[in-house]
C-alpha cells in the first residue's frame, strides 16, 4: 500500500531544490500532486517527469505571495481533483549573505514575501478544505529558525516565524482534524549551499560542513522522506511538532564534522531522478514577473 495513495497535496516551491524531491517523493506513493512555483521555475519538466513516471501531477504556475494567487491556487486543486488533503509549505528563498549593518532591505522584503507571506496566504485558502477531510500542514521549518544564523538573520527570523505559526496552527485547528508540523533542515545539497549557484562563500561551505556531525550535506530526499512520513497516516498522534533533519547541527558545539569517519560522510544514492535540485531562488529577479494568475499545466 502506497503511504499518501488517493491523497490530493499542494506543493508550494515544488520545482526546484527540496521541493522536486517532495513532489516527485509524494507521486511516487501515489498521491495526486499540484506542482506550484514561480514562472522561471521548471514546473513543465517536474510535471512531465512524473506523469512519464506514471504518477498524477498538474502544475500551477504563479506568484503565490499574491493573495489572488494564493487563492487559485487552492481552489485549482479541489476544482481539479475535488478535495484537498496536504498542504505542504516549501516555498521559500535564500537571496544574499550580509551582516545585519550591510542586508538589503530589498533582500529583506524578499524574504518577508516570499518565505513568511507565502505561508500565511496559503494556509489561510487552504484551511476551509483540510478542515472538510481532516487533513493536514507541513511547513518548511529550518534549524536557523531555532538557532539563528549568522549572517543571514533574517532568513533565520523568518523560519523562526514558520515555527511558531506553525505550532499555533497546530493548536487552533486541532479541534477540526487539521495536523500541523514543521521539517527544519540542516545544510541539504542544493542551490542554496554551494558557492557557485548561491550566496554562500567557500568558508561559508567550509563551516556548515564541520559543524555538522555527520560530516556532509544532507540530500533532498532525505528531507522529502520526512516531510512524506508527517503527512502520512503513519503520523496520525503527530502535531505541533519539529522534526530536525540537519545531520545534528542544531545541537552540535564546534568543527565536530572533522571526526566523522568517511563512510558517514557519504551521501545515500538517491531513488529519485531529481534534475533540479541545483536550481532554486537565490536570486532576487526570480518571481519579478508583473501579477499573476498565470496559466495552470494540465
């Protein structure tokens, strides 16, 4: 028996990074899967790539930080597949690395968008539906929303902020069926972690790696494995909970990675063909496209 089979699950940031792996992860054990991201996102190829693999998927194209958007996009869902059980809050980005004196306000705003209004709007549409089959809210947590992080404070406030709107959520919706739980991640091996396709520097790289006991990035279908778990019925007596999968550096003290033997710092061999994983939004034009809706895929 497939974990999520006959379960409707809105992807949000779900082309690129963490959320191919999610999306591709969620069709595989048969769930039908609405594949959201920006226009520059490769929607298109996720979709096709699962539908090829013999799952169901259907791309919705748009900026979900508009509330119109964020609106359609739900009720694209329950018009398509006529319910709505899992809402997975993934979107989020990762434009710059500053001290706190130099940040852009524009890479501020950004990420206030982007990683804190996305949330809200959507589950806000979403939870009239989730109430209807009892289902449930995964959001993108993150360890830098539990311990900050330097250098990029305000990223790390807006995941601190998923934290507590999720266990709010959790709280407040509990009395209709609704289940809320966060995956907070730890150094995964996308766009965002790597010097050549986003902000970070070499030290940067060189620091998250030691300070990370098992000794690597992790992969995103590691994390995908957990988001999978939490909405599934397996996590049934789950709520207002944060599951880490950071490869202990939330509770690490020092270069502790430098000890790990070398077969810990291996990565799985992963059992998804995921092509975007090194695509994602780190860079501020991604998403500049004047108001959606723009054209679903079908």
């Amino acid at each position: 028996m497939k974990r999520v089979s006959g379960k409707v699950v809105i992807v949000t940031g779900g082309a690129t990074g963490i959320g191919e792996a999610i999306s591709k992860k969620f069709a595989l054990e048969g769930a039908s899967v609405i594949v959201n991201g920006f226009p520059e996102d490769p929607v298109n190829d996720v979709v096709e790539a699962i539908v090829q693999s013999g799952g169901e998927a259907t791309g919705f194209i748009a900026d979900i930080s508009i509330e119109e958007n964020a609106r359609n996009c739900v009720e694209f869902a329950v018009s398509k597949y006529k319910r709505l059980d899992v809402l997975i809050n993934n979107a989020g980005v990762f434009p710059v690395m500053e001290q706190i004196s130099e940040f852009p306000v524009d890479a501020f705003d950004y990420l206030m968008r982007n990683n804190v209004r996305t949330a809200f709007l959507m589950t806000r549409a979403a939870v009239p539906y989730l109430q209807q089959t009892k289902g449930n809210i995964v959001f993108a947590g993150s360890e830098s929303g539990t311990i900050g992080l330097a250098e990029n404070a305000p990223y790390g406030g807006t995941k601190g902020f998923m934290h507590a709107f999720m266990k709010g959520i959790a709280v407040e919706q509990a009395q209709y069926g609704i289940r809320a739980n966060a995956v907070c991640p730890g150094p995964i091996d996308t766009a965002w972690t790597h010097k050549e396709t986003g902000p970070m520097s070499k030290k940067d790289e060189k620091t998250m790696i030691s300070a990370t006991p098992l000794g690597r990035r992790g992969t995103p279908e590691e994390v995908a494995n957990v988001y999978l778990f939490l909405a599934s019925d397996e996590a049934s007596y789950v709520t207002g909970a944060l599951f880490y999968v950071d490869g202990g550096i939330t509770t690490s003290k020092g270069p502790v990675g430098k000890q790990a033997a070398k077969e810990v710092t291996e990565q799985p061999v992963s059992s998804l063909d995921l092509e975007h994983s090194m695509d994602g939004a780190t860079d501020m034009s991604r998403g500049s496209e004047p108001p959606g809706p723009y054209p679903s895929l079908g």
